[in-house]
C-alpha cells in the first residue's frame, strides 16, 4: 500500500488485529536489512542523515511507530492505549518483519526505539542479527523528571491543552538537547504535531515503567550501546547498566554528544553504526 505526497510515493504496511494500524516507514539502498526506530516524539526523520549513509551499503528501513510520524493505530479512534504501550511497539516490529518478508535484521534504536530494539532481541532473538540501543533507557527509572511526569494522563492533558506553550516550550528546550538547537527545534515541533495526546502519555508511561535489566542475559547476539555525556533526558550511566547485563556489548561513550548523537556527532556516529554493521 502506497499513499501519494508531491513528488514522491509515501510506503505504507497495514496490520492486523489485535493492534490493527498502518505503518509508515522509509527504505533506502539494497542489501541486508537494517530498522532504524525513533524515540518519544520523534518520527523516521531522526535517522534520515543516516539511512541515506548507511542505504549505501544496507537495505535500511525507517518506521514511524503507532500514534507517531504518519503511522496510525486502528485503535486510535477508540482510544484503544494499548497500542501505544511500548510491548505494543516490540509487537509492531515483529509484524512488520512478518509483512515485509524480513526473517532476521539488525536493529538500531533510538532512546524508546532502542528499547524496543533490545526487547526484539530478548523476545524474538531468532529475528536480530544484531541490535544497538542510542541514549535509551534500560530502566525506565532513568529517564529525567520532565518524561516522567508525561507518562500522567492528566499532567499530560494540561499540557495537550496548551499547543502554542508546548511548542515553545520545546523550541526553548531544543537549544539544551542537542547542540544545534535550531535544527532540533524545527525537528521535534513537526514530529510533535503529528502526535496524538494518547500516544504522548501512554508510551511513555509504559517507558517509565519499564526495567529491562533482569532479562539482559538472554541477549546473545552482537550489541552496542551508545550515549552521550550531555544527555539530559536519560541518564547516560545507563550504558553501565547494558555493560554490567550484557557482557559482550560494545559501548560508545561521546564526551561532546548528548541525547541524540546522531545530530551531535554526525559523522562520527555514522561511521560507528556502519563499523558495527560490518562486523563479522
């Protein structure tokens, strides 16, 4: 399924019950397959300095989760949340691999992506060639305190009911996520526009809720974790945490990055995924 935008044919997947949805993803180049998952108010626009890169080499896939980007959850129209959970996302990925004829993919996450990314690898190991998390939370405890109280349906209402303080609030915000805050402002107000109050807060509730540590052990296949020092949304001790469950894990620390390395450190951050690809 295919949808028309000026100039260009937008891919579309749709999906099956029980959390019926329709998936917008962006594909670049040929070759093994790579998914690349945004985070929290974000869309496959995060990553598209990377998969024009990395799509000279990988066949790379960009998807829009449920209730973000232009992708849309059946359930949106009756307020189903459960959709929005982030198991409903690991669920998401599974299905979208099935309807693309995908039987294994490396997976590269960021922030709530790359959870997903390493719950695909706890969950479904026999579909991750090899996985890496950017920024992310392995403890949902971890995220700052701003996060947090987004995962409360009525502090996230007031907030919802005033558009025009929360895009200047995240313009003003831009300026301390990543260093150059003009381009992330202009980044983070599209993505957030798209976004539905409901897919605000019950995705990152379910992040704060969420505790991946216990079940680290059952990742076996190549991992990287990569943080940045300046982050200022999840605590970057994090990559600690992913050293201590996943022994064999490879970390990239940037000391001049912070929550998106990708933006930061752009060229240094794309030549380590692609060096991590090419592992044998």
């Amino acid at each position: 399924m295919c949808r028309y935008k000026v100039g260009r044919i937008v891919p579309l997947l749709v999906t099956e019950a029980p959390n019926a949805g329709i998936i917008h993803y962006e594909t670049h180049g040929r070759g093994r397959p790579v998914l690349f998952l945004h985070g929290w108010l974000g869309s496959w626009q995060l990553w598209r300095s990377t998969i024009e890169e990395i799509g000279k080499e990988f066949k790379t896939y960009s998807i829009d989760f449920w209730g973000f980007g232009d992708s849309r959850a059946g359930g949106e129209n009756n307020r189903n949340l459960d959709v929005f959970r982030v198991d409903s996302f690991v669920e998401m990925v599974n299905q979208f691999m099935d309807k693309l004829g995908i039987p294994k993919a490396a997976i590269i996450g960021h922030s709530m992506g790359g959870t997903v990314s390493l719950s695909m690898a706890i969950k479904y190991p026999e579909k991750v060639v090899k996985t890496a998390c950017v920024g992310s939370p392995i403890d949902g405890a971890s995220l700052n305190l701003l996060l947090k109280l987004s995962g409360i349906p009525a502090f996230a209402f007031l907030v919802w009911r005033s558009p025009a303080l929360l895009r200047l609030f995240l313009r003003a915000y831009s300026y301390f996520m990543a260093s150059d805050g003009r381009r992330m402002a202009k980044m983070i107000t599209s993505d957030v526009s798209k976004t539905s109050m409901e897919s605000f807060f019950q995705s990152i509730g379910t992040l704060r809720n969420t505790n991946l540590t216990p079940d680290l052990g059952k990742i076996t296949m190549p991992t990287l974790g990569i943080y940045g020092k300046r982050d200022i949304i999840v605590r970057p001790q994090q990559r600690h945490v992913l050293q201590a469950g996943v022994p064999h894990a490879k970390i990239i620390y940037y000391e001049n990055a912070g929550h998106f390395p990708m933006l930061d450190v752009e060229s240094d951050f794309i030549a380590a995924i692609r060096a991590f690809l090419k592992e044998k």
